[in-house]
C-alpha cells in the first residue's frame, strides 16, 4: 500500500492544482484529498457520497507530483483509494459504456454516429438529451471511419527498424488520421510500423476509476499482442495511454511472475513525440505557414515528464512561428472521462483555457491527447479565427508534404 505520509502537507501543490484554483476550497486540494484518503485508509471510515465527492472532482492530472517536493505518487494513490474503497456504486450505465461501448474504437464509432445527426440535421432534439450524453455530442468531433490498419506497413526506402503503434480506443474512433499521419511519418523515416490486431484498450480508464482488475486483464492482453524482438519502440499517440502503459509494473505486486515481463514492456513504450525526438526523421520539405502554440496534455508532462521533445520537433517545421501558450500546462478538463462525468468543472477549466488561447492568437492549437483535441476542439470556434486543432505528429506529416 502507498504510504499516504509522505505528503507533508506543505501546501507547495495548491497553485498547481486546477480544481482548488476553481473552487478554493481545501478538499479540491491535492493534500486535502490526501487527509481523507488517509481518513479512509487508515481509521477505516465508511465511505459515503460527502467523502468520496471531492475524490471525484479531481481531474488526475498529476500536476500535484511536479509541483510536490516530496515525491508523493498522488495518482496512484488515488486509483487504489478508488480501487479498494470507492467502487463504482450508482455508476453501472457508466461502467457499461466504459467496458463495451468507450473501449472499444468500432462500437465507439458506430454509438457516436446518432450524436453526429443530431448535431448537424436536428439540434432542437440535442437539448432534450440527458446531461451525459449532451455533453458528449458537444465534444466529440465528426469523424469518419476508417478501415483498420494492415498488421504490418514497410518502411519506404532502406529500413533502418521496426516501431510498434498504439492505435487507442479514442484516438483510432474519433481522431483516426493521427494515426495514419504516424503510420506515414514512420515509414517515410524508415521504419516498418507494426499493428498488432489483438491489441486492446490499454486500462487507463479502468484505472483511473479504480478497476484495477480490468486494467490488469488489458494490460496482460497488451503484452501478449505485442512482440518486443527487435522493437525500437511501441509508439503512442495518446498522452493518457502512454502514461498507463508506462506505469504498467505498479499493477502487479513487486514479487510477481510476470513482473519482469510487465517491466520489458514498459521500457519500450515511448509518446510518438519521444519516438520523433529519438530518429533520424525523413526530410521536412514543405512549409507549414501560421502561428502555432502548444498546449501540454497533462498525462504527457506531469504523467511521463515529457516536455522538451514534442517542442524540439515541432520548431524544426519550416514556415511555423511558435508562440508559448500561458498556463500551457495547466489542465483543459477533458481528462478522459472526466468532461463527461463532472462537466461543470470541466466546462470552468475549458473556458480558462480558451482564454489563454486567444492571447496568443495563434492559428494552430498542438496538443498530443485525444481528450485534450475533444475538450479544446470543442470551443475553438469560439476564438478569433477559429484556431485549429492539431495533434503534434499531424504538424510533422504536414511538413513532409504529400
């Protein structure tokens, strides 16, 4: 069990934390949450909707952990909480669509096609929707389906490896052409990029809402899909997935069989933006012109730390003006399911967001994240413009050209 004293309660968390900044109240705050955690840990309080609320309000966005000087794993500890005890009660049509409908890319397309409708040819029923749902057809994007990847797509020219693709659960339903741009960008650099079809969701959903059992099960289905033999990397195009999969080893025990395998795993597991940083890119010949700004997905910065290499590819794009985005870091409140759960939060976090956008006046919005591309894409026509939303590796597959 995570030892929940190692917060010292220094307060150095409480600008960082985006809830406590909206309500300034000392339960939104990452060490107020931690005090009832401990409540609930260690005095074998009885969990009631009273304490388990403010646990539900925060985002998991982890910029508690880069703010915080003592290492706290805040995020793991909130899932165990969550896991041990916090079930899901009252939450079944929740859990019913996070473990067949939003895990899996295909049904996700075909739910989400009545939504599309109803936006484009009947609004004035949009609003009689319940809650949930009006919410959802408000983030998510008409997308087209695409027909699945080939198991294997050579590189072009002389190949210099083999990297492996995450295709995801929100990403490859609604933001499918990212991962076309991947699939293109790798191969023009040299590489055979490998799809493994038994791949599966890769549990960070049913982590974060204290399943851990599930996120074990797809987690074990992952590794078995992807073989690691000669594998530069397992490439990720979205930010909330790497940061699970990378955390895979502290879903199992330290003494377990199958650690060392989990641990292998992980290792190879890389943001598409790392994987980027870390070849030898083919040629960017085409001018990308514009202003630009980056929005950091929380789970890429605070999750896996990972900040420098998505900026240093995407200055080399030619054309591009880059100007930084203020509170860059701070969440947009997509955070996965977390716009369709506690959307008057998440609707106080957006428009935040958009503030700072407009600031910059950029034409193009980079991100890295399928939630952060829904929740910002969302309010972008709002904006001066009406800014585009692009994910990092789209930028650079632009560069390359046609």
């Amino acid at each position: 069990m995570i030892d929940t004293r190692a917060c010292i309660h220094c307060g150095l968390c409480l600008p960082a934390c985006p809830t406590y900044a909206l309500t300034g109240s000392e339960v939104d705050s990452p060490r107020g949450r931690i005090y009832l955690m401990r409540h609930l840990l260690e005095e074998g309080l009885a969990p009631d909707p009273a304490l388990s609320a403010p646990l539900d309000r925060c985002l998991g966005c982890r910029a508690c952990e880069t703010a915080c000087p003592s290492a706290v794993p805040y995020g793991r500890l909130l899932e165990h909480v969550r896991s041990e005890l916090l079930p899901p009660q009252g939450k079944r049509g929740w859990k019913f669509l996070l473990d067949h409908v939003l895990t899996h890319p295909r049904r996700l397309q075909l739910a989400i096609l009545p939504l599309a409708w109803l936006r484009r040819g009947a609004p004035f029923l949009e609003a009689h929707l319940p809650r949930g749902l009006r919410r959802l057809a408000e983030l998510t994007p008409s997308a087209p389906a695409l027909p699945p990847l080939p198991a294997r797509i050579p590189a072009q020219g002389p190949r210099k490896g083999a990297i492996a693709l995450l295709t995801g659960c929100a990403m490859e339903a609604l933001f499918g052409e990212v991962n076309r741009a991947t699939v293109r960008v790798l191969t023009r650099s040299g590489y055979d990029v490998l799809v493994p079809p038994a791949q599966a969701c890769c549990g960070a959903l049913h982590a974060h809402d204290g399943d851990t059992k599930q996120a074990r099960a797809l987690m074990l289905r992952n590794i078995d899909a992807f073989a690691l033999d000669d594998l530069l990397a397992i490439a990720v195009t979205s930010a909330g997935c790497g940061a699970a999969m990378k955390d895979y080893p502290h879903l199992l025990p330290p003494d377990h069989p199958d650690q060392a395998r989990v641990a292998a795993f992980a290792a190879k597991v890389k943001d598409v933006s790392e994987v980027l940083a870390m070849i030898d890119l083919a040629p960017m010949t085409r001018e990308v012109p514009g202003t630009a700004t980056y929005h950091d997905a929380c789970h890429l910065a605070h999750g896996q730390k990972v900040r420098r290499e998505p900026r240093d590819v995407l200055k080399r794009v030619p054309g591009l003006t880059w100007i930084d985005l203020p509170e860059s870091d701070v969440c947009c409140g997509g955070a996965g399911s977390y716009a369709l759960l506690q959307p008057d939060l998440s609707k106080e976090l957006l428009e935040r967001k958009l503030s700072m956008i407009a600031r910059t006046g950029a034409q193009t919005i980079v991100m890295g994240n399928p939630s952060c591309l829904m929740q910002i894409g969302s309010g972008l026509s709002r904006l001066p413009g009406s800014p585009e939303p692009l994910h990092t590796v789209q930028v650079i597959d632009r560069a390359m050209g046609p």
